[in-house]
C-alpha cells in the first residue's frame, strides 16, 4: 500500500452515551450529564461536556463526581440502546465508504485515499457526517488527514460537532502547538515522564532525538517520537477482517452431566474473556454450539451490550445452554463463540460495576499475565 498519498477520516461520536440519552431526553440538553452506576460506590463512564468544565472524566469514582458537580444529573447507563445506536451509525458508514474500521462503539476509521479525483475527499466526508447526524440524530466530529494518527488527533480540535482537514503541507503546523496528550498512544504515565523532561508540547518533542527517545522509553518511544512527527503507516483494518474467537471441546465418552457441561462452559467463556481483555477489544454477540451424540449440531446466539466480562457473558452462555439443551440427549461437543468484535477496553460497560469489581479483573489478569491463563480461574469453574 503507498503510504505517502493517503487521505484518512477519524470520525468520533461527541459524548456518545450523553448524546444517546439526550435523543430520548431532550430536557437533558445543555445540563451537566453523567452517565454511570447511580450508587457512590460506581464508576463513570461517560459525561457531557457541561459536567467536564467541573473536572468530571470517565473511569471517575461517582462519588467524587457528585462532589465535583453537585447539580449533575445522574443516568443510569443503557449499553443495549448504545449499541444499537452505534450498529446504525456504522450501517451508515458501510453503505457508503469504500474501506472502513470500526475502532470502538464510538469511533470509525475510514480510507478514502483516491477519491479526490472523482468527488473530493473533504467534500465526501461533509455529506457523509450530514446523513448520519440527519438519519441517527446524534453529533459527530471527524478529523480527515493524511494517516489516523494525524486525523484522530484533528477530531479532537474539531469537536465538538466539527470538521477539521489538516492537508499534508499544514500537519507540521498543525501539530506543533499542541499538548503531548494529544497524542493517541500517550496515557498518564508516559505524559508524567516527558514533562518531567521538560517536553509539553509536540513541538519540543519533535526536537528530541529519537535515538534518545528510544533509550529512556524502549520502542515505544520511536513510536512516540514518529508519530508527533506526523508519521504513521498504520493501515485502516477494514471491519469485515475483524476476527472471531472461539473454543469447543469434544469428550471422549458423550454425557449427560449437566452440571459438569455448566461448568465447563464458564470455564471456557473464562479464557475466551481473558484473551478479549488481552486484545483490549469487546464482543456484541455470543453463540454456544451444542453436538448430538448422532452428530445433530444445533447453535444458539444472542446479541447484547458490548463486554470482555465473564461474570457477564457466562450468565449469557449459560442461558443459552439452557435453552439449547432440550432434547435431554448424550452431548459429544460443546463449544462457545464471540462475534462483533470492536477495539475498546471494560470502562465501556461499567454501570452494573464497582471500582473494587474492575480493579479486581485487572489484578486476576496480572496474575494470568505472570503466572499463565490457568493461575487464577473461578472456583465455581473448577471441574
């Protein structure tokens, strides 16, 4: 692929979960909005623009939220209604782009590299940002430039409910001035350690030699160094590439055991659960397969709320199960498959979930990291 002539649009939901809420309350529009778990002991997930000016961000204790916005007012978020919303959207965007990747529930990437020759690039991505504001009634911002770092970090001056092309002659100009946290793979850590060398903005970073980069940060900090310089060849995955998982397990003797195959399924949904988190990507749809010892095969599948938990989706598997498991016949083969993957990490889904339940998953994900997927499983598992 030539990398030099490319023309790339980020295009991002401004406050997703806010702007779905207000389509169903418009007496939320132009409040400070916070959505999330309603008891103290919750998690934001997400907040409008009104409730960010009080210093209110997601993955924030609710309770320190209430104290920092006290007139906010709080919904109880609803990750079914946002995910449907998020499926139109990207409908919108698959009947109309030629290569495009659903990066997360709210988030596309989309390659139009050549398409100036027949339409215009930022004419194209006006038009397509006007039907899905008009067909879904929800704001969006997108960014187009030349590679996604360059058009993502564009979204972010253009929201909310902008559009901004930075063509390849103004990306040096244009990144200059900016804040080192705008650059998509910075996170607190590693903004912490280039303030305290005394970088701030991309301008001063692109100073730095990357050989100096690399030594104080690894190969990440080349990266770093590359992309405050405007490169980045990161291809546009298109979303029908986006792979699948899934395990089954044939038995040696066929069985009835119920219980042993309840176990065996949340066992399963277990690892598959783990390997999610370790991609940092979510599923939307589950399907358990069941096989007859006279080989009768027979699926079953669910679409829900976008999730890596398994205290979620074994609930979801084992009802399945249940539903599936009717005939009361020897089963030979049992297997499990997640489907409709996105990027995106847990804090998506965290209204049902205290801060101690994701800490929780964190620190048994470590300890799967260290010591192997089969240091720490659930007891409930155990066959």
């Amino acid at each position: 692929m030539d990398t030099a002539n490319r023309d790339i649009v980020h295009m991002d939901l401004d406050s997703f979960f806010v702007s779905v809420e207000r389509l169903q309350n418009s007496s939320l529009e132009g409040k400070p909005v916070v959505i999330g778990g309603t008891s103290d002991r919750a998690v934001v997930s997400s907040c409008s623009y009104e409730a960010r000016k009080f210093g209110v961000h997601s993955a924030m204790p609710m309770k320190m939220a209430r104290m920092l916005c006290p007139h906010a007012v709080v919904v109880r978020g609803d990750m079914e209604n946002y995910s449907r919303y998020s499926n139109t959207v990207t409908d919108i965007i698959a009947e109309s782009a030629p290569v495009y990747e659903k990066a997360s529930i709210d988030e596309h990437y989309i390659d139009i590299s050549g398409m100036d020759r027949f339409f215009g690039c930022y004419k194209w991505t006006h038009k397509l940002r006007q039907r899905i504001m008009k067909e879904s009634g929800l704001p969006v911002s997108f960014g187009l430039s030349v590679n996604k770092t360059v058009a993502k970090m564009a979204t972010g001056e253009a929201k909310p409910a902008g559009e901004l092309h930075v063509q390849r002659p103004r990306v040096p100009l244009f990144l200059a001035p900016l804040s080192i946290r705008k650059i998509p793979m910075i996170g607190d850590k590693t903004f912490r350690m280039l303030r305290s060398m005394g970088v701030d903005t991309i301008s001063t970073l692109r100073q730095m030699p990357p050989e100096l980069m690399e030594r104080v940060m690894g190969k990440n900090g080349t990266e770093i160094w590359r992309r405050a310089n405007g490169i980045d060849n990161t291809p546009v995955e298109p979303y029908w590439e986006q792979k699948s998982v899934s395990t089954e397990r044939t038995f040696e003797q066929d069985t009835t055991d119920v219980k042993m195959l309840r176990r065996l399924l949340a066992g399963m949904v277990e690892k598959l659960c783990y390997e999610l988190r370790s991609q940092q990507k979510l599923t939307s749809c589950i399907t358990v397969k069941l096989r007859y010892a006279n080989f009768d095969t027979h699926t079953l599948q669910k679409r829900i709320p976008y999730t890596s938990f398994d205290h979620t989706l074994i609930e979801v598997a084992r009802g399945l199960f249940d539903r599936l498991y009717s005939r009361r016949m020897l089963i030979r083969l049992i297997g499990v498959r997640f489907t409709h993957l996105v990027q995106g990490t847990q804090q998506l889904n965290l209204f049902e979930d205290t801060p101690e339940m994701v800490n929780l998953y964190m620190t048994v994900d470590r300890l799967k990291r260290r010591f192997g997927k089969g240091a720490v499983v659930r007891a409930v598992n155990i066959i």
